[in-house]
C-alpha cells in the first residue's frame, strides 16, 4: 500500500511516500524551488517522492495531511474575538488567505496532485504527526514521546505513549501557552528572524550570562512542578499584532528589540543565555514529567523545540530516560512522514518491527544523482574536474584535501530530510584548524562569527573527544555534549572575557568545532548509514591522527540546503570554497576557469537570499 504524506502551507513544505510501513522517500520542497521554508504545495517534492517509488498519483492509496485545518481556524478565530478589537489587524491579513485556500485543503490537494488522484484524505492532528514521526521510526518497541513545537491546531505541548504500533496521548498544553513560541518572541526580540534564527539564538547563548532568567520567571512564566507553564501575555504581541513582544517586553530589558542586522551587543547575548538556560529547565521538567507518566526507559522527540540539542543533551544527561531518540526532521516537515506512518500504524491498524539502528535510513530519503548524470552537468558548464572510478582513491584526495586545511563541498549520495546536512550535503574542514571556524563562517557561509560548527566524529571514537558513552550513537546531529577534559587546552586569560572576545581563545584540540562554553553538536558516523563519509574520516584520521572533522550544511546563509550538481556548482563557484566532490568527481578551485575572489553581497543580491 503506497501512502503519501504532505505538510503544506504553513511552513517547511514536505512530502514523504511510505509503501507498507517503510518509508521510501522524503523531501522538503524549499531544497527544489530553492525558497527558504518553502511553505506552497510541495510539488516537486511529491513528484520526486513518486518518481523513486516508481509510481504515480493514480496509485496512491491514501494521502494523509499533518493537521487538522478547520481545528486551526477555530483556534484562529477563538483568538481573533478574545482580542478584539486589537486583534483586527491580524483578522484582516490572515482571513482572506484562510477563506480562499486553508479552508478547502481537499481541493487544494487534488490541484497539487493535478487530479491523479481520486481518493480519500486523512487528516491527522498536527501533534499526533509530530509523536508518529518521533516514535514509528525509532528503535524502540515502546516509549515515552514529548512534542514542543509552536503551536498546532491548539496544542503547544503534547505527551503520548508507543508500543508497539499504537500511540496514545496523553496529555496537551495548549495555545497561547508554547515553549515554542517563547523562545521565538526573544529570537525576535534579539534582531533575529522568527523561524529561522531560532538556531542563532542557541548559538549566541555561551558568549552570555544568565542574569535575566529570574526576571523572567518572576514575569513573563508560571512554571509549574510539571513543566506545564502560563505566559503572561501583557509582555508578548503574537495574539493581537504581526510582532512577536509588546512594548512592555522592553521596560524588562533596558529598550526595545535590537535591529536586525545591527551589532549583537552584551544585551542581547545575556538575553540568549537567559532564555536558553529557562527552555532547558523547562524541557526538563516536561521530560521528567513524562517520564513519571508512562513509566518509560525510553524517550522520543519532535516538535521545533526538539532541534534544541543543548536542551537535547542535558535531557539524556541529566533526565530520567537511558535512551533518547530524537526525529531529525523534528519540525513541520516531519509531519509529513509522521501523517504517513500514523496512518498505516494507528489508523490501519497495522503491525510494527522496531529496527534497532532505527528505521529513518540515515535520514538519507532524498534525491540522488548518478556519476554519468553528474559528468553531464559538469561538461555542460565547461568545468574542469577529474571522474575517479577507484573509489580509494577518491576518499584519498578527499581526505588530503581536508588535512591539508582545504575547505571541501561534498556531495554524494541521496540527499538528507531535514535542516541537518550528515554528510551527504555537506562543507567540510579540519576540526583541528585555529583558523577554520572563522574562515568558513565569513567566507564560506557569509554568516556571522559566532555561529559554531559541528563534528563528525568515527561513532567507536566519539568517547576519546566528547564527554559521551562509549559507541554512543548521534547520527542526526541532535546532541550537545561537553568536551573532554583531558582534550581541552588551558587558558588562564579566557575567563576574563566576556562576549564576542570569548572567540580568541583556543580551548581545545579540535578548536573548529568547540563552542566558547567547551561543548560540540556532535554527529557519530558509523560505515552501515555512511559509508563513504566513514571512509574519508578513517583515510583523515591515518593522515593526522583525527577522527573529528567539521561538517556544516552546503549552503550560504539564507539559503536552503543545495540539492542537485548545479546548486552545488553554483555555491561552490561563488562561495571561497577550495575543492567540490560531485559524487565521483573533484573540482578544485584553482582549476576553473575565471575563478576569483568571491564577493558575499554579490552572491547574496544575485540569488535573493538573506
């Protein structure tokens, strides 16, 4: 049976097609139009996601959508009355698209679909997306599963149990009370954008201190012994206006929201650290909380707020469960894969084998290209590159290339669902490089500074560097851990620094990849979910003794993840990049023709990214 699940029209666009419990394919639709969070009909993703299963829309079975519309609208219109007549400016934005498109999801589906399909839709509510998508894949035969997100059709907040095959929730929290929603207000408030920059504000958070945590539980939160909380919405704007805060946000913090694109002052970087550290302790506590409740040993995640991986990290640390697995597509694209799944195992009733390596295939559920299609490109555009039939020899040059302080695009394989690159479509570098983080931060990405970088680490060495399990498993990037001790330098002068002056100091072995706080978001690789990234860091750890190296998503800022040979080429040409893998092929910069110097504004005006 061919299931296909859509998100669509909200945010982050998607489609997954799911045949007989196994998920075949899935894509996000910003990675094809290359618009940024993408939230049309993901056309393109749903003609992908058929194409590799080798059918059409007339043999679909069913096609599920991740939430329930008329539910959403009766939460919009319940609020919409409850401010008036404040709220009447969001009325009147918001009411003629509902009225012209959200309200007739079938009738928009069937035009998506271009009418091949004549069957029937399922329409699952937008947290029970979010638990399938967290629980079905995972390797557990039953556990505890926690969404956080912004906010569904009322939920915020949701706790279910698995087993098996079967989800029951629990227990909601529900709209305007979102852990999801306050962390983007301060996002917001920052000078960042509200669903994107969320990662910026986590990243920020270490040059700061807390000191405005107490003023905002003493303000802003009701923090309950559970984790459940009420928002004091005299401080917040998303109810009634088209910001995020009020104007009485800014007598708590000394003025209004910083500019976008303005310096970062000490404000704002105590403002991160202040509401990161206030989002842990509540995820906290919700776990915990969920743990008395189900009386679980595992634990699942999706939501936005799962993408929170310092919070992620403390809750396997310091939380309740032994195991936590975390959905790598944890926000609004993954419910397109969990609308699927909810469907064949909840509402079809049928049975489920936990794969104990999970069943998410690497997250590796994209397109793919063929070395001859590959060539195709590359002679099309006149460049000059080398085609390795000996795959050695290409992990070789791979890997010389990265010790030898080169910054390599590498693309391969099928491309990742999710906001993660994992290696499939990634830049990478050496994690040992003084220099790296800030190089590939402003001349590579066009990003600001501060922005940490991950590594990839062989998943059987990942003990000897971060403070983790041995062989414990992190192949999606979702976990904060600490650096070893015996892996940090010492520093007597960095402890005097504050802000931005933290980034001279030099704090450990593999300086590229540790944050100003010593931690890393760490990715384990292993040879069955990578095999050729395996390879190259097995080939770069003989050459230097390493088995940690950078990897950051292919792409520049404001732009999505590159999907296809020419996306890659593109960024690769306009970006200071020094060497680009296309499958079995190797660009090296100095070899192209009119190579030069890239100019960032250029490259951000030319293709409208932000």
């Amino acid at each position: 049976m061919n299931i296909l699940g859509i998100s669509a029209y909200y945010h982050d666009s998607a489609a997954c097609l799911v045949r007989d419990g196994e998920i075949l394919a899935a894509a996000q639709e910003e990675r094809f139009t290359r618009k940024k969070h993408d939230h049309e009909f993901p056309r393109n993703a749903v003609d992908f996601c058929l194409a590799h299963a080798g059918i059409d829309g007339s043999e679909l079975d069913l096609v599920a959508f991740y939430d329930k519309p008329l539910l959403k609208f009766d939460r919009l219109l319940e609020t919409y009355i409850s401010y008036a007549p404040r709220g009447f400016k969001l009325f009147r934005m918001g009411m003629p698209l509902w009225l012209r498109q959200k309200l007739h999801i079938p009738r928009e589906l069937d035009r998506g679909l271009q009418g091949k399909y004549t069957g029937r839709y399922v329409f699952t509510a937008h947290h029970e997306s979010h638990a399938a998508s967290a629980f079905f894949p995972s390797p557990f035969k039953e556990a505890a599963v926690l969404t956080l997100d912004g906010v569904g059709e009322w939920a915020t907040g949701s706790i279910a149990r698995g087993d098996g095959h079967r989800l029951d929730m629990l227990q909601e929290m529900h709209f305007p009370h979102s852990l999801g929603l306050l962390y983007s207000a301060f996002t917001y408030f920052t000078g960042f954008r509200v669903n994107s920059g969320e990662y910026k504000l986590m990243g920020l958070a270490p040059y700061g201190e807390p000191i405005y945590a107490d003023v905002m539980r003493d303000n802003l939160l009701d923090i309950k012994e559970d984790g459940s909380f009420r928002m004091n919405m005299d401080y917040f704007g998303f109810c009634d206006s088209d910001v995020m805060t009020s104007p009485k946000m800014n007598s708590l913090f000394g003025g209004p929201p910083r500019t976008a694109e303005s310096d970062i002052s000490q404000r704002e970087m105590d403002i991160a650290a202040s509401i990161q550290v206030v989002t842990e302790e509540i995820v906290l506590k919700i776990a915990e909380h969920a743990h008395r409740l189900t009386g679980s040993r595992n634990l699942v995640m999706a939501g936005g707020v799962a993408l929170n991986c310092v919070a992620n990290g403390r809750v396997l640390r310091e939380g309740p469960f032994d195991e936590v697995w975390i959905q790598p597509a944890a926000g609004d694209a993954g419910g397109a894969l969990g609308a699927a799944l909810f469907t064949w195992h909840q509402l079809l009733d049928k049975p489920r084998n936990p794969n104990p390596a999970d069943h998410q295939a690497g997250s590796l559920l994209g397109p793919s290209y063929t070395g001859a299609e590959v060539s195709e490109y590359l002679e099309s555009t006149g460049a000059v590159y080398q085609r390795y039939e000996d795959e050695d020899e290409l992990v070789e040059q791979i890997a010389e290339a990265i010790a030898d302080q080169k910054v390599v695009g590498h693309f391969a394989d099928r491309a990742e669902f999710g906001p993660r690159a994992l290696g499939s479509r990634s830049i990478l570098g050496d994690a040992r490089s003084t220099e790296m983080q800030s190089v590939m931060n402003l001349k590579i990405k066009f990003r600001e500074s501060f922005r940490p970088f991950a590594p990839a680490v062989l998943r059987e060495n990942v003990h000897d560097f971060f403070e983790m399990e041995e062989d414990e498993n992190s192949p999606y990037m979702l976990l904060v851990a600490p650096i070893r001790l015996d892996k940090r330098l010492p520093d007597e002068a960095q402890g005097q620094s504050r802000g931005l002056e933290k980034l001279k100091h030099i704090r450990s072995e593999i300086p590229a990849v540790t944050h100003v706080d010593y931690s890393a978001r760490v990715q384990t690789i292993d040879e069955q979910h990578h095999p050729r990234f395996y390879r190259i860091l097995r080939r770069f750890e003989a050459k230097t003794g390493s088995p940690v190296v950078i990897n950051t998503s292919f792409n520049v800022r404001g732009e999505p993840i590159v999907n296809s040979p020419e996306d890659a080429y593109r960024c690769f040409m306009h970006t200071n990049m020094d060497v680009l893998v296309l499958q079995d092929c190797i660009l090296y910069k100095a070899d192209q023709p009119n190579a030069s110097e890239s100019d960032a504004s250029r490259y951000l005006a030319e293709f409208a990214l932000d």
